[in-house]
C-alpha cells in the first residue's frame, strides 16, 4: 500500500519519551517529506513538540508544509505557513482542570500513595485541554537526559499496578471525562472521546485524507498501549519497538 500520509506517535516511536529529535531520525524524516505527508499526534504539549522536535528538526522549510503537528492527542493543531501556525486547540473548561486536578489529589490520599523520594517538575501538570499526572514530574528527562528516562521505565515497571488503580479510581471519580493511562509514568485526563482515534478523525478532517490513504506507526499499538486506540478506525498500522526500528521502516515505505 502506498500512503499519501503517514501518521507517527512521537514519543518512543520517533524519539525516546521526552527525549529530543535525533539527527538521524530528522534526516529520516526530511527525506521522507519529499515524497510524503507527515503527521504526528503526541500527549505533549505543543511547547513539549516545540522544544522536542521542531527545535530540532533539520530540513528544508519548503518541505514544511508538508508537516502537520498535533500535540495534547490532536487537541491542537499546528501547521507550517510560513511559520508554524495555530490552526486550533480545544481547552476544558478551567472549572474542569480545577476539579480534575483536585480528583488526583484525593485519590492520591486515598491511596495512601507516597511519591518517591525526588520528583522533577510538576507531577500534575495543567496542560489546557487535558490534566496530566507524571509520577516523577514533567521534567525528569530535561534534566537528566538519559538517565530520566531509565528512571521513568524502572517506575513503570515497579509501579504498573499502581498507575492502573490511580487511573482506575480517577475515572469513578471523573465518569463525565476520559482518564488513560499514557507514556510510561502518566496519566492524562481528557474530555471524553479523545484518544488517538480522534486524533485520526481530526487529522483526515483537517487535512481531507482519508484514513485508508494513511499509515500510522506506533510503539503501543497493543491492548492497554496509548497507540492502541487507532485500530478503531481501521488505519493501517506498523508497531515499532522503539526509534531504531521506526528508522528501518520510514525507509521502507512505498514512495
Ligand atoms: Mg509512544
């Protein structure tokens, strides 16, 4: 099949969590906007995809508009004219953000839940349209580079249980909205409805490709991973173990 679009994840899939752009992985992908168009839906924040991957991105700016960027699971949208341009970003209402963010701290109590000994950053993070918990705070890898994400993926492993009851209570908690499990330590508490699969309606919305015409790669295209969601749609999916192997497959996608 060959796609007129191809759709990434960005953290794990394109770079490792949090972690900036490689160059190799930007001369992967400047190549491959010559032939294609390129999406990528992230949890971040579009300041998290502005520091992590636009800052480094190294090609050409006429290949730009050939980029489509949605961070926060495509509750905005940025495209490239001329610059990169706020097509829109959805927010919960501020009420909401108040009332997620004092969700977390109950059902933190209520577990009796002790956070580990140091912490980088918020752990809960009001990013507008969604409310995210990070157990070891937003900027453990921008302080520790490689060591932050070591830290991250030995917190998953100890504590996998644990983030499922958090999510678990604060979905009872919060039944009018979306809580999911995302990225190695977070949660992330959205409206309902949006998960990758809205991210691929908005994108065939937006950019009038229709998801048959699309490919997405994904390194939690599995059942409880936070790419999992796309299969809904029926999009072509390629499961990647990590930046390597999306590298490998980016340079075997029909021209
Ligand atoms: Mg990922």
């Amino acid at each position: 099949m060959k796609p007129d679009l191809v759709v990434f994840d960005l953290d794990g899939t394109l770079t490792e969590t949090k972690t900036p752009l490689a160059p190799d992985m930007s001369d992967a992908l400047a190549d491959l906007l010559k032939e294609k168009k390129v999406a990528i839906i992230g949890g971040g924040s579009w300041k998290q995809f502005k520091k992590q991957f636009v800052s480094r991105l190294r090609c050409s700016r006429k290949l730009l508009p050939n980029l489509f960027l949605f961070p926060t699971t495509a509750t905005s949208f940025y495209r490239y004219r001329g610059g990169w341009k706020k097509v829109y970003a959805k927010e919960l209402p501020k009420k909401e953000r108040r009332k997620i963010e004092k969700a977390f701290e109950e059902v933190l109590k209520e577990i009796h839940y002790v956070p580990p000994e140091k912490v980088y950053g918020k752990v809960i993070e009001d990013r507008k349209s969604q409310v995210t918990f990070s157990a070891l705070g937003q900027d453990i890898v921008a302080r520790l580079g490689e060591k932050g994400v070591r830290l991250k993926e030995a917190w998953t492993k100890k504590n996998g249980p644990l983030k499922l009851t958090i999510t678990k209570l604060m979905q009872k908690r919060l039944p009018n909205l979306e809580v999911h499990a995302a990225g190695f330590t977070s949660i992330d508490v959205t409206e309902k409805g949006i998960d990758k699969a809205y991210g691929i309606r908005q994108i065939e919305r937006h950019l009038h490709i229709p998801v048959k015409k699309m490919i997405f790669i994904g390194d939690a295209i599995f059942p409880g991973g936070n790419d999992y969601a796309v299969t809904k749609t029926g999009v072509k999916t390629v499961k990647v173990s990590g930046p390597k192997e999306t590298k490998r497959i980016i340079k075997k996608i029909p021209s």
